[in-house]
C-alpha cells in the first residue's frame, strides 16, 4: 500500500475534553486511515475546557499524531469578575432578568475586546509554528476546525502565507449567525469586524464544511464553496452495551451496507427500567433552550394522570444551568426528578439506553433551524423516541422525519406535546414496543468519514 496523504487538523477540543465539539474530529481521525488519508491532530497543550472526560483519551487512536503548543486563555480573569462568567467556555450566557450587572459587563468584554473569542492569543504563535510544521512534513491539506472560531483565523493566515496548501474550514456551529451571538453586546464596529473575518475565512477557504443542510446553504450565499457533511454516530463491538462508539475499530474491511449496520443496531439495546416511563436529556442545558412549555406540559400531566405521575421519571444527565434545576425543582416535577449530574460518555450512553423517550433541544429563533446538535445522532443510534424542540422547518425536524424517529415542537406548543408524551406512554403501558427501526445508516462515522475522504481527494 502507498504511504497516506496527510492532512493536519487544528482542533481545540480534544481528549480529555468533555462535551460534543471533541466528537466530530475524534472519529474522523479514527476513520481516516481506512481511506488512504494520514491525520495528524494539532491541539493547545494546557486549555481550560469547560467539561473533562478522561475516558475519552482511551478513544485517542494508538498510532495518531497528536501535536501541542501552549496556548493563554484570560478565562482565569473573567471568572474572577463573577462565578457566571466559567458559563462562556461553554458558549453558555445568563439571559434576561437573570443578568447581573457583572455578568452583562463581562459579556461586553468578552465580544468587544475578544475578537473572534478568547483563545485568539492562540492564533499567532500557532501560525509561525505550523509554518514551518507544514513545510518540515510535506503537509498540503489543513483543516481548521470551530468553535472556537479564531481557529480559522490560523488558517486564514497559512493560507495566505502558503498560497499552494489546501485549506478546508469546518464550522460545527455558525460564526455570527449563532443564537448566542446577538447577546455579545457588540458595538457596530466589533459586529463589523466579526463579519469581514468570517467572510474572509468563506472566501479564501478552499472548501467550507457545515454540520446542517441549512447551514451549507446560508455559507454558500455568502461566498463559501460549502459542503455538509452531518455529525453521526458510532457503534462498538466491545461495548457493554454495544454502544455508539467504534464499530470495527481499526479494521480495514469495507463498508458495512445499511442492513447490515441496522441489524447491529436493532440488537444494541440494553433493558430498560421497566417500572417507570423515561424521558431522559443528556449534555449540556442552558437558559437560552429551555424548553418551559415541556416543563408545563409535563406538569400538566402529573397533575391530571396520577398514573402517570406515580410511573413517569424525568431523567437529567449532564451539566444544566442552575436556573433551570430551580424551575423544575419548584414545581410538581420536583418528585419526577433523577438528576444525575455529568456523567462520562459512556455512561451517558447507557443512561440513554436505559430511557423510553429522549429530550433534544435547539435555540429557538429561526436563524438556529440549521444546528442539528451533534447528540440527534448518538439518540438516533439508541432507537429510541425522540422529543425536539426549536424553530419550526428545522434540519432537525427535516431528521427526524425522514427516519421516523420522534416528533419536533416549537417552543409556543403545548397541547401537541402533551398529545405526543401521553400517547408514547400509553403505548408503554400496554407493553407496545416504541423503539424505532429505520435504517440510519448514513449517519454512521465511518460513512461520513468515507464522504470526508472523497472532498479530501478532490483537493490534491
């Protein structure tokens, strides 16, 4: 076999980080080599994530590359103006009557002076170094990977400065057209500067990936040669519970054909709690998609079924915002309740396994309809139902529809939601089977990651 080509990708999240950015750019690494292709990670040596997971370094493919420099982040400073500020790490904000007067201060700060984020101190040192990495190692495919988006800056920059490389910007959420941007408090020249980046970065990319079909489509008016390709999920063999994470690992067999991975897929189940009915949300909650009418509609429920009340659980896995535990906490729901905090990824899986129906949410202005949270897919592999709530028309919805998989509501809705809950419930109650059996093959690591290969091949 000839030697790979090699492609270098600049990511900031990595194991041990915790959270769904490391995801994405772990599998592809993983899939990669399959496909003729040499990845070669590039990754701030000490950064200050907002969630760790250490498991996820088990993941870490034996023989890849990973290179680190350091990098200063002024989170340290921010968090000492006020606790709320460890929020923006995340991408996470106080919003509303929740907003203390630091906390709006700290957010003008962050979107004024920190342009386009506060890792861009990474961004100079990162371009002399790679420079020089680049050429040393007859490189000639870079991909820069955002948020954080000064990440694309750094290869904006090796773009300019190595005319012949083939640069290939990923953006697994939007720059400016991200719910969270309208609360930076930007002033209009910041806002203008925010934008000249970002159409900088579209145009001067040789090849624009978007994680949602909206998302390619609005980069692609704005001057981006843009492509999709979506997040997915993965499934293991060695998992206890024939989890989502690493079919075949390693292996150089081709492949598999839908039906093959559907058949895994239909037996990779583990028991459910047979005594209560589940609805579960795994990952991170914020206040900016809090889904209040779930909360209504739920308490709505117990307070009219008092079977219902007595079998229904309400699952929470993953950090949700303090704020939101209060809300629940001070309603009917309070006794519906198992609230149990970040988990690692793997227990979070099981902990979806072990769930009837699972809660997804997005932002819920229209600008968001093109985010399809990375989570859908590992919640598409569980086959269980789905609940999702954002914008009407969303790629999200547009998912779950083609795969039968659950139900989309926008966030003025009620009734409907009360509709799909009872009935799923029902159906539980009297034994019915509502796990879903749709091939959702497409959506799998290795296919995404051999879709990814054939852009790759078109760049050299």
């Amino acid at each position: 076999m000839e030697n790979p080509k090699k492609v270098l990708i600049v990511t900031y999240y990595w194991p041990p980080a915790g959270g769904p950015g490391v995801q994405r750019w772990l599998k592809f690494a993983k899939y990669l080599p399959e496909f003729g292709w040499e990845p070669i990670i590039y990754t701030p040596e000490n950064p200050s994530y907002p969630l760790i997971d250490k498991t996820l370094n088990n993941e870490v493919p034996k023989k890849l590359k990973v290179v680190k420099t350091n990098i200063w982040e002024p989170y340290q400073i921010a968090e000492k103006f006020s606790k709320s500020n460890q929020k923006f790490k995340g991408g996470q904000f106080d919003v509303g009557k929740n907003q203390s007067f630091l906390s709006k201060l700290s957010i003008f700060i962050r979107g004024n002076f920190f342009i386009p984020d506060a890792r861009k101190f990474w961004i100079k040192p990162s371009v002399k170094f790679l420079k020089q990495y680049l050429k040393e190692n007859n490189i000639n495919v870079l991909i820069t990977t955002g948020p954080p988006h000064s990440l694309h800056l750094i290869g904006l920059a090796l773009k300019k400065e190595l005319p012949n490389l083939k640069w290939i910007a990923d953006f697994r959420d939007p720059w400016t057209e991200i719910s969270y941007y309208k609360h930076l408090k930007l002033t209009s020249a910041s806002d203008k500067k925010h934008r000249q980046l970002e159409q900088s970065v579209f145009q001067t990319s040789d090849i624009t990936l978007a994680t949602s079909y909206t998302d390619a489509d609005n980069f692609k008016k704005n001057g981006a040669n843009s492509f999709c390709i979506t997040n997915g999920f993965d499934v293991s063999e060695n998992s206890k519970t024939g989890e989502l994470e690493g079919l075949n690992a390693g292996s150089s067999e081709s492949i598999r054909t839908p039906e093959e991975n559907h058949q895994t897929l239909k037996h990779s189940n583990s028991k459910t709690n047979k005594l209560k009915f589940t609805l579960s949300y795994v990952g991170v909650l914020e206040q900016l998609r809090n889904p209040e009418n779930l909360w209504k509609a739920l308490t709505e429920l117990c307070e009219k079924y008092p079977d219902f009340a007595k079998e229904f659980e309400l699952k929470l896995v993953g950090r949700i915002d303090d704020k939101i535990l209060n809300e629940i906490d001070t309603s009917v729901l309070k006794n519906n309740i198992k609230n149990l905090g970040y988990l690692a990824h793997q227990d979070s899986v099981n902990e979806m396994q072990n769930s009837h129906l699972l809660l997804i949410t997005n932002f819920p202005e229209e600008s968001s309809k093109g985010i399809i949270p990375g989570k859908l897919f590992e919640y598409l592999a569980t086959g269980k139902k789905i609940i999702s709530f954002g914008p009407k028309d969303a790629d999200v919805e547009t998912i779950l529809h083609k795969t039968n998989a659950g139900k989309h509501f926008d966030y003025l809705e009620i009734v409907g939601i009360k509709d799909y809950i009872l009935s799923l419930y029902e159906d539980w109650r009297s034994g019915k089977s509502i796990e879903n059996s749709a091939d959702i093959n497409e959506f799998s690591r290795r296919e995404l990651t051999y879709k990814l290969s054939e852009i790759l091949e078109q760049l050299i």
